[in-house]
C-alpha cells in the first residue's frame, strides 16, 4: 500500500453499507472552510479555533485524525486507523508541531482509541458535550483526503443513540465490529475523517467522525458520541481500570444490544420505558424464533429487528 493510498472498509446491514475511511498523506496543515455559506461569523470564528484541537496521526502507511480533548495531550481516536499496536505513532497539530503519540486505550470490536500526544505543551483542547437532538446543526471537522489541508463542513443531526452489532469488515477479515450510541448526521465526510471531531454550533465535541452509511444511494455520516468515551477518560485520568463494554459473544447478546440502541433512540421521543421494554421484549422472542427455523441470516436478522421495532412503534 503507498503513501497515499486510501483504504476503505465496508460493514453490511441488510440493504446498507457502511463505508470506514481513512488516509495518508505528508502536506502541510492549514485550516480551510468549506461549503459554510450562511455561517454566522461567530461560527466561523468558533471552527478556526477548533480546528488547534484537530491531530494528525500516521502509523506505517495507515493515517487517521483525533480530537483533543485535555490539556494533558489525550486524544479521541478511531481503532481501525492503527495499523499495528506496536508501532510508532507520529502525530502532527495544525500548527505543524510534530511529536510521537502513545496508544492508552484501544477497543477494536467497538472501534474507539484513544492516545497520548508525547510532550504537548498546548493549552486549547475541545470541551465535552454527549448531549445531541434531531435536526441539531453540527460541524464535522477532519484531514481531506487529498489535499494539503483539512475541512469543515456543516449538517445536520438526522437520528441518535443507535446500536449497531457484528458488522463485517470486509477487507480487514473481521466480522464483528460494533458501533455504540452512534449518531446519524449530514454533514459532508470525505476519506480521512475518521477519527476527527463532530462539534455542535458551540464549539463542543459532541462525536468522533467514524463511517458512512450508503442506504439506497443516499449516503449519511455516522460518529461515535463522546458519552461512549466519557467513563474512559475518568479512568485514564485517576488510573483505574477501564470500563467494561456490552458483551457481544452471542446471538440474544447481539439482539440485546441493537435493541437497546433502538429505544435509546425512541425514549428521545418521550416513549414511555414500559412500552419500549415490551416491545424489545416482543421482538427479541420473535427475532429467536425465527433464528431456530433457519434459512435467515444474522444481517437480515438485524435488518427484521430493525424494521419490526419502528412498525411497533408506530402502531
């Protein structure tokens, strides 16, 4: 693979695919804007100041971005930017600062990283904020892919708090990576987003950019909310064991979690918790029932639990 290749990672979901993106590249940073027409300058000057919390990483020929988020030098990452867990990782700030980074958490299934920049001395890092609604603007920051700088772009929240299990990744050789409380949004992602800030209209790292999701021709992007990473910072911080995550060792586990998911996302709705544990209930039984007849696959599975919770809601 050369320096500037660009890989891309398919997950599957019934009828969708999910598009992880990464790149590599040895440009100089410099912050650019781009389709923020309409922006109030308030914003405007808000992103340039962001975009100081925006880190470059390089591993091999494997490059991803981070965000930022203490004055201590620990950064928010994507997993499947690294390359190998061994080898060095160079990082780089806006500024064009360069330094070696340090891997201090790393999840594979659930694809979240987070490392320690060597040596920073910087003061400005991104203030946390899990809390995000439909139709909230946001603004994806990250490295593009072949040019020398990095963009933002604007859009908007289209859903939250989905589960997503057992996706298969089609040119790593892993079928089950998972992505927790994942966020649905517009804004334009291009290949070497991931790993890079989603920031709400103040200026807060509400996600980490991961993937695209491709339905029907109709692409949206999906982030990582930072609640995912919140009791993982805390542990880092007072050295204490890391948090333990969803197990995902079986069916009725898999099941379990894209449910969980899904009236996550309902309870946004103001649905009351009886009737969403019902209908998970319901689903759950069915979806099991149909596993034991056979001739379904897990993917149309999900895809059935998926469909039969919103039917259920909306009756």
């Amino acid at each position: 693979m050369s320096l500037f290749s660009h890989p891309i990672v398919k997950f599957t979901l019934g009828m969708c695919c999910l598009v992880v993106l990464s790149a590599c590249s040895s440009a100089p940073l410099s912050p650019q804007t781009d389709d923020l027409g309409g922006v109030p300058f308030n914003h405007q000057a808000m992103l340039e100041k962001s975009g100081q919390a925006v880190v470059y990483f390089s591993q091999g020929n494997s490059a991803f971005n981070g965000a930022l988020v203490s004055n201590s030098g620990l950064v928010l990452s994507v997993s499947h930017g690294l390359s190998s867990p061994n080898r060095p990782i160079k990082a780089r700030l806006t500024d064009g600062t360069s330094t070696f980074a340090r891997l201090v958490y790393n999840n594979p299934e659930f694809d979240m990283a987070i490392l320690q920049l060597k040596d920073f001395s910087g003061e400005w890092f991104l203030p946390l904020n899990a809390h995000i609604t439909e139709n909230q603007p946001v603004y994806a920051l990250g490295r593009h892919r072949l040019g020398g700088s990095f963009t933002v772009s604007k859009g908007l929240v289209k859903t939250a708090g989905i589960n997503l299990a057992n996706m298969e990744v089609s040119n790593h050789g892993i079928d089950n990576m998972a992505v927790q409380n994942a966020i649905f949004h517009s804004a334009h992602i291009e290949q070497g987003f991931s790993g890079g800030p989603l920031l709400n209209a103040q200026g807060e790292l509400v996600a980490i950019n991961h993937s695209i999701l491709d339905a029907k021709g109709k692409p949206l992007a999906i982030a990582l909310n930072v609640e995912n990473f919140i009791s993982l910072i805390s542990a880092i911080t007072d050295n204490r064991p890391a948090p333990n995550f969803p197990k995902l060792g079986t069916l009725e586990d898999r099941i379990d979690f894209l449910l969980a998911g899904l009236s996550r996302h309902a309870s946004r709705k103001h649905i009351t918790q009886d009737r969403l544990r019902l209908i998970s209930l319901q689903i759950k039984q069915t979806a099991l029932q149909l596993n034991k007849q056979g001739d379904i696959s897990e993917q149309q599975l999900s895809s059935w639990v998926w469909n039969g919770f919103l039917k259920q809601l909306r009756q």
